[in-house]
C-alpha cells in the first residue's frame, strides 16, 4: 500500500511540475508574441501617412453619425401606431374608420357563429378574433407583402441611382426617374420622396417618413447612407454602390435559407393542412359518421383541442426555420 501511494503521489507530482513549466512556457509565448504584435502595430502606424489618418477619422465620424441615426429611427419604431401600419399596407383609411370596419366584422362573424347553431360560450372568443384578430391580421399580412416586392427591387433601384449619378445626373433626377419609371411599389415611395423635397423638405426627414411606410433593414440602410452622405460628402456612387452589393448579398443568403428550409415548410403544411383535408373527405363519404364530430359537445371540444394543438405546432415549426438576417 505504501508502495502504490508513493507512486501515486510521485504522478501526481510530475504531472503538477509538468503542467508549471507548461504554463510558464505558454506566458513566456504570450509575452513574445504580444511584445511582436506591438512592435509591428507601431511600425504600420509610422509608416502610414497622411491619408490614412484622414480615413480613421472619416471612418470614426461616419459611425458617429451612424449611430446617431440609428437610435433616432429606434425612437420612431417604438412610437409605431396603426395609423402607421394602414401607411405600411397602403390603405388608403383612417385608423377610426378602420375601428368601424373591424367592428362591423367582428358582428358578421359572430352573428354567422350563432345562426350556425355553435354553443353560446363561443362567441365572445368569436367576436374578439373577428374585431380584432383577422382585420388586423389581413393588414399586416399585407402590409408584409408589399415590403417583400418592394425588397425584392430594390437592389436594382439603387444601381438606377448609381449608374445617373456616375453619368453626371443629380441626384433629384435620379429619384424622379426612379418615380417614374420603377415598379410598383418602387415608384411610389420615390414618388412621395420627390414630391416631400418639392415642397421644402430635408432628404432625412422625407426619409424618416419614408421608413414609417417600409420599416425594412434595406430601407434603413438605404436612409442612413444618404444621411451620412449628406452631412460628411464623399463619393456617393461609390458608396450606393457598396450598398447595392450588400442588399444582393443579404437577398441571396435568404434565398438560400428558404431553399434550405423548404422540406420543413413543405412539412409543416402538410401535417397542418391533413386533418381538414382528411374532415373534408369523411364528409363527402361518410357523413352521418364525422358529424357526431360537431354535433355532440364531446365532439366540439375535441375540434378545440385539436385546432389549438395545430395552431400551436404550427407556430413552433414557423419560430423554428425563421431566420434573421
């Protein structure tokens, strides 16, 4: 027993000793290699001239301003009304005639709920989702849509820009040629941009009023370029042209996070869409079997039960292949 203590206690001692020098080893490196770094830091700042130091301040003012910019767009989203989301889908309605229209909604739905025979617990739920829930769904459904189309050319909007300006084009006409000429829903944004500068406004407030209508990332950058590029100068087709490789870059990482994520969507819809699918076929064939489904209270809560578990499931699949780029 003594023996084997001793042994054990000699590797433990070796291993400790080893694992010191080891370490110590490893600071010396880190010492040299820092020492090395330090040296050669101070050797390209001596040898780099004028222009660069011109460019570290240029580069540290243009993320000043960037900065500055971006917080002041995060205080226009956190103000975000429904007036603005009927501005973002484009309908042409006030937020209370927009309440009128929900409402008359929410009655239809419920009085159809009613004369459909359903239990009366039903139809508060029913009058909720049909006021609140489906008007507000459509418009921000739409409001979605109209984002994507106007990402989608975007990129080319911004070469239309780049390739007037390298001609010698000002930039007003550049945007009153997009304006004309642009699809839809390109034009009439840069409609609304050539008709604020008309009537006196600043390119960086009709953009901030531009950035209510498509609160999209490539907007945003889109805006905060310009505003730089109003307050520190430069070559501003050089730097939409910068812009535009990004934008292209950013739409083909979606693309292929939609290709990667395309068997899981086709997934998703199809277990969601199978039970209805397969209700429909019963009903054709087999009425007088699956309408004991809504006929009967058991039945009924079964169909709650099995909505909300699809609902749900549904929900965790989308959160699970959604991604932000």
């Amino acid at each position: 027993m003594a023996i084997v203590a001793g042994g054990v206690l000699a590797t433990f001692g070796i291993a400790g000793i080893g694992i010191f020098m080891m370490r110590a080893t490893n600071a010396r490196y880190r010492k040299r290699l820092l020492a090395v770094t330090g040296e050669t830091a101070r050797r390209s700042t001596r040898g780099s001239s004028g222009r660069g130091d011109n460019s570290s301040a240029r580069r540290r003012q243009i993320q000043g301003k960037l900065k500055e910019l971006e917080e002041q767009r995060k205080k226009v989203e956190n103000k975000r009304t429904l007036q603005d989301l009927l501005l973002q889908a484009n309908v042409k309605m006030t937020a209370r005639k927009f309440h009128v229209v929900s409402l008359i909604v929410g009655i239809v739905a419920t009085l159809g709920y009613v004369a459909m025979g359903y239990p009366w617990y039903g139809i508060i739920p029913v009058f909720i989702v049909g006021t609140l829930g489906l008007p507000r769904w459509w418009l921000k459904r739409r409001a979605k849509k109209r984002q994507a189309l106007f990402t989608k050319n975007f990129a080319n909007a911004v070469d239309v820009i780049v390739r007037g300006v390298q001609s010698g084009l000002p930039v007003n006409e550049c945007l009153n040629m997009l304006a004309r000429e642009a699809p839809e829903p390109i034009n009439t944004e840069f409609h609304q941009i050539v008709e604020g500068i008309k009537i006196g406004q600043t390119l960086n407030e009709v953009l901030d009023r531009g950035l209510k209508r498509i609160p999209t990332t490539e907007y945003k950058f889109f805006a905060i370029v310009m505003g730089i590029q109003q307050q520190t100068g430069g070559n501003l087709a050089e730097t939409l042209s910068g812009l535009s490789g990004v934008l292209r870059e950013r739409k083909k990482m979606a693309d292929q996070i939609k290709s990667m994520t395309a068997e899981a969507r086709t997934t998703a819809m199809i277990i969601g869409s199978l039970p209805f699918c397969m209700t429909l076929l019963m009903t054709l064939t087999s009425y007088e079997y699956i309408s004991l489904l809504w006929q009967s209270t058991m039945g009924q809560w079964m169909i709650a039960g099995g909505v909300t578990l699809i609902s749900t499931g549904t929900l965790i699949m989308n959160n699970m292949i959604k991604f932000e780029i």
